[in-house]
C-alpha cells in the first residue's frame, strides 16, 4: 500500500467533484491525498450503510496505480474489505460488483479524457453514485479509524471473458477490426480474440495497455482518432471497424466503407433488435440522439424516453422505468434485458456482432437503409468549468424573454420548423456541447445560425 503523508487538513478541490464521477488533472487538481480522502470518506459512508466489501480496479494510466494504492489505504482504515480486481475496463469493475457479490465499487480511470487526467466512477449499495453523492464527499464529519480492513486480490478477467460470451450468437462469418486505443479494454478483447469463439476474422490494433496512449487519443467520439482503424478496415476489407474509449465503456463503429455510425444510429439497430423480441419495451436516449431515433422505436411500437446526459443519471433512468436499452450520442450504451443494466461497450459490440451475424445485409447497406436527415456530430465548444453552467442559464432566460420554448431535461433544446439545435455543458470536461439536425442543408445553417446568435455575447463561436 502507498502511505500517504498526513491528510487530516486536506479538502478537494470543488472542480473535481462532477456529477456522476470524480475527475480532475494529475498533479494540478487532483492528486493522491484526493485518493486517500476518497477512501475514508467513501468508507465511512459503506459503514453507516452497514456495507463491508468493495471491488476497486483501475485502467491503464500512469497515475492510477498510486491513486489506487492510497485510496485502498483510505478504505483499509474504515475496516473495509477490498477485493482487488486490477488493470480492466470500467465494465468489468461493474461486472465484479454482481459476480462477486460487493456491496460497492471504485473505478480508478480518466475515461476519454487526455493522459494526465485521473478520476473514480462509483457505485454504492448496488446503485449509481453520483450527484449529491459525490458532493456530499466533500463534508467533514468524524473520522474515526477502524481495524479489520483488507484487500484481497482477485483475478476476474477470465469470469467477466466467458459472460460477455454468453450471450454471443454466431452466424455468417465476418471480417472485423478492432481498435481499444491502447485502453483498458485492450487485453479483454484480445482476449476475446484469442478465444477462438469468435465467428469473426480479426484485424486488431492497439490493444497493448499504455497510459500514454501513443497512437491516439483514446475517444472514438472524435472522428480524428478513427482515422487509424479506417485504414485498417479499407486495407484488410473488413466488414467493420469497433473502437472502445480509455476504460471501455464507450463504443465508436465505422463500417466497411469507413463511415462512422454515431450512437443513436447504432442505437436505432440495437432498438430494433430488442423490441423484435420484447414488442413495447421502453428505450432511453439521451438528450443529444437524433429525432429520427425517437420516431424510429416509436413506429416500431416502443416506448421512447428522451434524459438527460451522463452514464450515472441513465442509469438512475432504466432503475425507474424498466427500460431494457438505453444509450448516448457519445456511445455509452446500456443493456438491461439479458445484461446488467450498465453502460459495456465490449459487450455492445457482442450484440452487434449478433446482429450482423444473423442479417442478410452487410453494416454497409443497413446504414445506407437508416432514415436520413442532416445533422452535425457533437460540436465541442471551450468554456471554463465556473462558466459553462452559467451559458446555458443565461441563455435559457434569454429564450424565455424571447418566446422560443425548449425542453430543458439538459441544458437547452429547441425544436422549429427547421429541425432542432441543442446546447448543453458537459458533466466531465471544460466544452459545451451543441448539435443540431434538420432534413435540409439550408434548414440546418438557420439552425447553427440561431444557435450562433445566442452564444454570442458570451464571447463564443461554433468551430
């Protein structure tokens, strides 16, 4: 374990304390007494919830070992039992919580975000943590130390292989590439590779753990970091391309001419598929999904639900609702009818393997047969913590002064004749995010334009 020096007087930093994570720079905002703090505070809430064990892994960055080793600290001393799962995808941590049946889990990871970025994602009492959970970290009560704490170290990348098998249905070969970006997925699906029961011919890449992240930046949201797996695929004539984010909850796809399928289109095949099977089942989507995909579960009789972003307040949305699928723009997709309910992006890759695998069309044709419109992909735009919830506040007000009605589940969205346009700030980075659809060229330039108009007093441009 890694002894951190006294602690008693150290506070977070409030940039680090997002909503449904903990995230902050290495060394800047974030550091290992953070770590140390997390486990005491975390621990104690465990005990005055009567939770004893917790699973912790981490993925592959410089950072997360130290982190990791004075958290467990943290933990130790309020008598917890740590159960230590090591170097994986965040899926797996939560994959460790119900197979090994803990009472809470701690993921040490950056996600997406650039290499000296380190941050925890945590579940508590088999629930999301999130929100006033991670603020409330931040009060100072009585920290009395405990005995009995202890980590034990458990091998759970075998188990966690064979459950993402489980539900693979082979059928027609294909030809896949596969690009975890040096992740935290990268033995897993190596692994799954090297299993030989993938009906599949592999082509994969950077599937070596390394926190530097040498080939790209580890986010398949930006088209930029496909680049390298869209060579493959045109080189080796794969049928399709399958990219994973930092810790593997997040999935990129490009087809078999190099076309990037954003998560709601995924999302429409997905949809379809389950309600084939399950006729009015509900099926979230996030804020910043396409018209198209709401319409889409609707004629093809399922109940659609438009939330908020944020793999945590998703989450909280399938607990209250039932739904057995959920996803985001970003690729964080969530299957609740013969998974668990949380956001696995190896896993989602499993089930659109089932997919292809049993069609009669190639990735190809069924993305040139989706419903067309115009839209642009997230618009990431920069803007300081301590002003981007202020933008979108202020320009809420301004579209009530001036008559334009939005739905505001995240941030602002206004729907006119033309389509729609979204603005929103981001729960885990220092951008606001904006998109906008419409079925014209023309409709969507007034969109941006309108868009435009209200981000200009604050100073702000659309790239």
């Amino acid at each position: 374990m890694l002894l951190v020096s006294d602690s008693s007087d150290h506070t977070f930093n409030p940039k680090i304390l997002r909503e449904y994570d903990i995230r902050g720079t290495v060394g800047q905002t974030l550091s290992t007494k953070d770590a140390y703090l997390l486990g005491r505070r975390f621990g104690q809430m465990m005990r005055k919830n009567r939770l004893k064990t917790v699973s912790v892994g981490r993925d592959g960055r410089l950072s997360s070992p130290d982190l990791t080793a004075a958290l467990m600290d943290g933990l130790i001393e309020t008598g917890a039992h740590i159960y230590d799962v090591g170097i994986g995808p965040t899926p797996m941590l939560y994959f460790s919580v119900k197979h090994l049946k803990t009472d809470a889990g701690i993921m040490v990871t950056g996600s997406h975000n650039p290499p000296e970025d380190n941050g925890f994602k945590m579940t508590l009492g088999h629930r999301p943590f999130f929100g006033q959970d991670i603020q409330n970290l931040a009060v100072h009560e009585a920290d009395e130390a405990y005995t009995g704490g202890r980590c034990e170290a458990v091998s759970i990348d075998t188990a966690y292989t064979e459950r993402l098998l489980q539900d693979y249905k082979p059928g027609r070969r294909l030809k896949v590439a596969w690009d975890p970006g040096n992740g935290a997925a990268g033995e897993i699906v190596q692994s799954l590779i090297d299993s030989g029961q993938l009906a599949v011919d592999s082509v994969a890449i950077n599937t070596t753990i390394d926190g530097t992240f040498p080939a790209h930046h580890p986010d398949p949201t930006v088209p930029e970091n496909l680049a390298q797996l869209q060579k493959v695929v045109h080189d080796h004539g794969c049928d399709l391309g399958i990219a994973f984010d930092g810790d593997g909850d997040r999935i990129g796809v490009i087809d078999g001419q190099g076309r990037i399928l954003w998560g709601d289109q995924l999302m429409i095949l997905w949809s379809r598929d389950v309600l084939s099977r399950h006729p009015g089942a509900t099926i979230i989507a996030d804020v910043k999904a396409s018209q198209v995909l709401f319409d889409d579960i609707q004629q093809h009789k399922g109940r659609a639900i438009m939330a908020r972003t944020g793999h945590s307040l998703i989450k909280t949305k399938i607990a209250e609702t039932k739904a057995l699928l959920a996803g985001e723009m970003s690729g964080h997709i969530f299957f609740n009818d013969d998974y668990y309910g949380y956001d696995d992006a190896i896993y989602a890759a499993i089930r659109l393997l089932n997919i292809l695998h049993h069609s009669d069309k190639k990735l190809t044709q069924l993305f040139d047969e989706l419903p067309k419109c115009i839209n642009t992909p997230e618009i990431r735009i920069d803007c300081p913590d301590d002003k981007k919830f202020h933008v979108v506040a202020s320009i809420q007000v301004q579209l009530h002064h001036d008559g334009v009605s939005f739905d505001d589940v995240d941030g602002v969205r206004v729907q006119t004749k033309e389509g729609w346009w979204l603005l929103r700030a981001s729960n885990t980075q220092a951008i606001l995010v904006a998109r906008a659809e419409s079925k014209t060229q023309e409709g969507l330039e007034t969109l941006l334009e309108q868009l435009q108009s209200y981000m200009e007093p604050f100073g702000l441009k659309l790239p």
